[in-house]
C-alpha cells in the first residue's frame, strides 16, 4: 500500500536538461521518498511544470525542507512552493441566495472529500444562516449596497486576515468584487459562472438561453480576477439538452453542473494540483 504523502511540492520553470534529476536528488538527500509525481513540459512557452508528492522523515517541517532544497531552487531559478498537505486549508464560503453549491460544499466537506476547513459562511442575504447554523459555521449577513460596498469589502479582508483565510470560494455570490480587491486576493478566490455567458449576460440567463434553443448547459470554475468571469479556468463540464427539457430541466442540470465543477476546482486548488501557465492552468491529475 502507498504511503500518504506528508508533502507536495509545485516547481516551474525555464525547461532545460537536469531539473528532474536536481530536485529528485535533493528530495532523496532529505531522507524522503516520493509517492507521486507529475510533470509537463509548455512546448508552446518553454516551460516546465512539476508536482511531486514525498513523505519526510518523523520531524521534517515545511521550514527545514525549504532550507535545504533553496540551492537547487537558486541553481535552476525555479519558482517553487512547498506544502503541508496534512494541513487543511482554511475556506470561507461566500454565498447569495441561490445554494446549490454552498450545501455541495458543505456536505463535500463535511464527508471528508474536501482538504478544507470552513471558516466562516458569508453572504448578502439571511436565506442560508440557519443552514450555516444548524453546520457550526459561523454566519456573516453582510448586505452589500452601492453605498457601502467599499466599507463592506473592507469589513471582509478584515475577517480573512482574523481568520486566517487561505482560500475564498464564491458559491453563487451574486456580487462583484471591486477591482483592487481582486488584485489583492489574486490566486486565492475561486469562482464559479454558467456557461451561458458571454451570451446570455445579468438576469434569468436560463430562461433566455431555452427560449433560444440551447444543446447543452455547462459551467466554468475559475479564479477570480479584475477581469469579470475571464480568470484562469481550473475546471469545466456540460450537460445535454434536448428539444423536450423545460426551463425548470435546464436551471436544476446547470445548477448540478455548477454545483460539480465549483466542488472539483476547489478540490483541485486544496490538493495543490493547480499550476498558472499564463492566462492558462495545468492541473494535474
């Protein structure tokens, strides 16, 4: 049986001769053994990617090993990050009034699916307290107007520095983080949007994407940046329509593939199998 892995480290870099043999050496050199690995090389950028995944030997930290794997990392000019992964990351759930994908996450979680810890349930409604309630997890109501969005924006990056947060998931959080808040959370907020954007942009979009005959309705998983739903996409997947689907049909299959895709992007990011390449992703199995 495979050992769990204590560790993963993500590599990129200018791809050239000697990197995988450096930084396996280095990992061996540490006394520790690799479970998995993973790499691709951008043929198109010229890039290398790496995941490797290792157990440690009994008193090995996140410190001790960075130290000592800082020479092949100044060696070969990698960009590089060494995670804990029997650390849970720490998530607060942002959420509006529709909460398909907030009780996804929650029963994900819950079910020990999801390497997260849910800190807190945010949102501009009051519909889902209870639920948060009846889970444990601290409810925030803040009502975001165009008054006080700033102060509300405020109030929140507060509550994600006391609360230690790693990772915001937007669950159908109908509102629109301001540009310089995107730029200072950049990498750490995932989104999740229908696939009938661009076209059918604002309210009732499966209403207007029936009456138009659609073939299929999707989603897209992304992070969250200053350009509205554009992010680097992490997951996407579609389900089929036909000719005899009412409207109602087609809102539950979009909500059971938002719900699905928003839960595998996040799992993706918490298991750290998600690399930026540009505008792009590789995310690795």
């Amino acid at each position: 049986m495979t050992d769990k892995p204590d560790f993963v480290l993500l590599v990129s870099c200018v791809d050239r001769k000697g990197i995988v043999a450096a930084i396996a050496g280095s990992i061996a050199a540490q006394d520790c053994n690799i479970v998995t690995n993973a790499q691709f090389g951008d043929a198109d950028s010229g890039r290398f990617f790496m995941r490797i995944a290792f157990t440690g030997p009994e008193g090995l930290t996140r410190e001790k090993f960075s130290t000592a794997f800082l020479s092949v990392a100044t060696a070969y000019n990698l960009e590089w990050q060494v995670h804990d992964v029997r650390v849970k990351l720490r998530a607060m759930i942002m959420v509006s009034k529709g909460g398909h994908c907030l009780n996804d996450l929650l029963y994900r979680t819950a079910t020990r699916y999801l390497p997260i810890e849910i800190t807190s349930i945010v949102s501009n409604h009051t519909t889902w307290q209870r639920r948060a309630e009846h889970e444990g997890i601290p409810f925030f109501h803040m009502p975001v107007t165009p008054e006080n969005k700033a102060e509300q924006e405020a109030a929140m990056m507060a509550m994600i520095d006391e609360q230690k947060v790693d990772l915001i998931v937007l669950a159908r959080y109908m509102q629109v983080l301001s540009d310089a808040t995107c730029r200072k959370l950049e990498g750490r907020v995932i989104n999740i949007h229908h696939s009938s954007l661009p076209a059918f942009k604002g309210a009732m979009p499966y209403h207007r994407a029936w009456e138009r005959g659609v073939k299929l309705v999707g989603a897209t998983g992304h992070y969250v940046t200053a350009d509205l739903d554009e992010g680097p996409i992490i997951a996407q997947d579609v389900s089929m329509v036909d000719h005899a689907d009412t409207i109602e049909d087609l809102i539950a299959q979009g909500q059971e593939t938002e719900s699905r895709v928003l839960t595998r992007a996040v799992k993706a990011h918490c298991e750290h199998r998600v690399m930026l390449n540009g505008s792009r992703t590789v995310v690795f199995k």
